[in-house]
C-alpha cells in the first residue's frame, strides 16, 4: 500500500489531469458548436452539388463524347476539360496533434485497407498520418502536407489542392461526424467519378439548359467545385475530430474520477491505520507508566 505521501502526490497529479482534461472538453464543446452547423449545411448543399457533376457527366454522354474526340480521348471517365496525368490518387486526412480519440486511428486503418488492393498514388496530411504511415514501414513512397488543425483558411490549402488536381480520380479519406458518440471513418470521390455522398443515388436522367457551355461548365465543376469539395472533407474531418475528443475526454474524465475515488479510500485506510498506530503506542505508553 502506498504511504500518505506517494497518495497525496498521485492525488494532486491525477487532479491535475482532471483540470486539463475538462478544459480540452470545454474548448472543443465551444469550437464544434461554432462549426457545426456550418459543416452540415455545406455538406447537403455539396451534396447536391455532386449530384450534378456527376449527372452532367452521365446524361450528356453524347456531347461529352464530342469533346472527347476534339481531346483524342477515348475513356469517358477520363475525360477532363484540364489537362490530368490519368492517374489515381488517395489522400489521408489526419491531425498534427494528439488527444482525439480513436477518429484518426479508424481512418488510418480505412485508408490502409483501401490502398492495399489498388495501385494510386498516395498523399498523406498531417503529422500523426505521416507517423503512422512510417511506423507501418509501408514501401509505396507518399506526397507530405501539412495544413492547421484548426483555424483553417483557404490558402492553407492551395498547394495540396494544386497537387492533387491533376490527377484523374481522387479519394479523400477522412472522419464524418454522425452525433456526439458517433464518428465514422469514411471517403469520398471529389473528382466526379462518383457522388460526394454514396449513400444516395444520383437521376441519370436528369436534363440541363447549359450557360455558356457544357465544356465551360464541367471547367468549372473541376477547379472551383473541386477545391470546394475538398475544402468540404477537411471541415468535416475537424467537426469529427472536436466530437471525438469530447468523446475521449469524458471517457478520461470518468476514469480520472474513479481514481480520484480509489484514492481517497487507501488515504483514509492509510489514516486509519496511523491513528490506529498512534492509539498502540499510547497505550503502551500508559501500561509501561503505570508498570514504572
């Protein structure tokens, strides 16, 4: 059993803990509150929106065939108003920093998952990515970035976006938020090829009045909209990692006071067993006076 001294020195450490764990709970509350709502609003409203590149893609297969042959090309998946290197990318969104939770383990596991059974490129984002990226001793090289965890601004993400725009199909791996106990570990297509939200199927069939043109149009779906997208998986992968880390917090929280509590009772076992001790030697005091 530990003496009076080790335990109030745990005490006062675990307490300690306590304190910084609540204030790492507290601050990510306020900071998900304020991007909440932003997050999801631009999700549905990106949502939608990749419902239409992808449908324009589809349904205007004959004038897009028509740029095709202009461009020499041959696969209409391939097709591109810019010049691509006809490759494939996947890119893992991670955190420069500790402390949330599991999130950015179960992505890191998705992403290993996915890249195992195909031959794209890969682009790693974020310090904690790149460590467990070259602990895992993984042979395929990898592109390195690093952009704020938080506070991010779009010029943060200039030169990742530059990068990966040139390839055919980009895969952006990343955490979604679902409810405060809920993280997923999810990807997405930001380059058309599929609709930014699998789980909804997009109308093949649906028909456009295009303004300039269909070329100038699917231009601008893949420059604009595609940094937006991107864009668009950062922000959600941030609102995930605030929701994981309260998570982690108030699991640590709940730890802390279980031994706060295992703690106070060898204190008072501790004190027991010094008063207890106290009272021998005094009564042993007392016996031997009165022998004297």
């Amino acid at each position: 059993m530990q003496n009076k001294r080790s335990l109030t020195s745990e005490t006062e450490l675990v307490s300690g803990l306590k304190m910084l764990a609540q204030a790492y709970e507290e601050i990510s509350v306020i900071k998900m509150q304020r991007v909440r709502d932003y997050v999801l609003k631009n999700r549905d409203f990106l949502t939608g929106v990749s419902y239409v590149f992808y449908d324009v893609k589809t349904s205007y297969r004959q004038q897009i065939e028509e740029l095709m042959k202009l461009k020499k090309i041959t696969n209409i998946a391939s097709f591109s108003t810019i010049n691509k290197n006809g490759k494939m990318v996947s890119v893992l969104l991670s955190a420069n920093n500790k402390l949330y939770g599991d999130i950015i383990l179960k992505v890191f596991y998705l992403f290993m998952e996915n890249i195992k059974k195909s031959d794209s490129d890969i682009v790693v984002v974020g310090k904690l990515g790149r460590e467990l990226y070259n602990q895992w001793n993984i042979k395929k090289p990898y592109k390195y970035f690093e952009i704020p965890d938080s506070d991010l601004k779009i010029e943060d993400l200039k030169e990742i976006i530059s990068y990966i725009i040139n390839y055919e199909k980009v895969d952006v791996f990343y955490g979604r938020f679902a409810n405060i106990v809920n993280q997923v570990s999810t990807f997405s297509n930001i380059s058309g090829e599929q609709t930014f939200d699998t789980e909804v199927k997009p109308n093949p069939n649906s028909k456009f009045i295009f303004e300039p043109s269909l070329e100038k149009i699917l231009n601008f779906f893949e420059t604009q909209i595609f940094a937006s997208f991107f864009k668009q998986t950062v922000h959600e992968f941030h609102l995930a990692r605030l929701a994981s880390r309260i998570k982690a917090m108030e699991e640590a929280l709940s730890n802390i006071d279980k031994r706060i509590n295992e703690l106070k009772g060898q204190t008072r076992r501790v004190k027991r067993l010094s008063d207890n001790k106290k009272q021998i030697e005094t009564i042993a005091g007392i016996s031997l006076w009165s022998q004297g």
